[in-house]
C-alpha cells in the first residue's frame, strides 16, 4: 500500500477487499512490527543460504 502510493480505500478496491480488512491489516502489522522484521529477516537469510542475491546487478 505505502510502497504503490494508495490509500486504504484504494487498496480495499484494488484487491476487492471491504475497507475494514484493510484496517484490520495496518492496524496487525503497527502492533506487530518487531515480529515482521524478525520474519522478512530469516526469509532472507534463508533464501541467501539458498544462492539468492539481493544485490543489483550491473548490465553490461
């Protein structure tokens, strides 16, 4: 939502959602911040053990 620049409203009707699952939505994810980092953080890892690279890569 905040990366594509969209309002909860518009959220809730881009993916066909009542507005109040929205809510529901940024109101988990405030409250629980720490346990999402700490989630996005091991999948990260995980997939870098796995020979994935997050780094750009140069086109020549």
């Amino acid at each position: 939502m905040l990366v594509n620049d969209l309002t909860p409203e518009e959220t809730a009707d881009n993916w066909d959602l009542p507005l109040a699952a929205i809510h529901e939505v940024i109101r988990y994810c405030e409250s629980h911040q720490e346990l999402l980092k700490m989630e996005a953080d091991e999948e990260r890892y995980r997939l870098e053990e796995q020979g994935v690279s997050f780094e750009p890569q140069t086109i020549n």
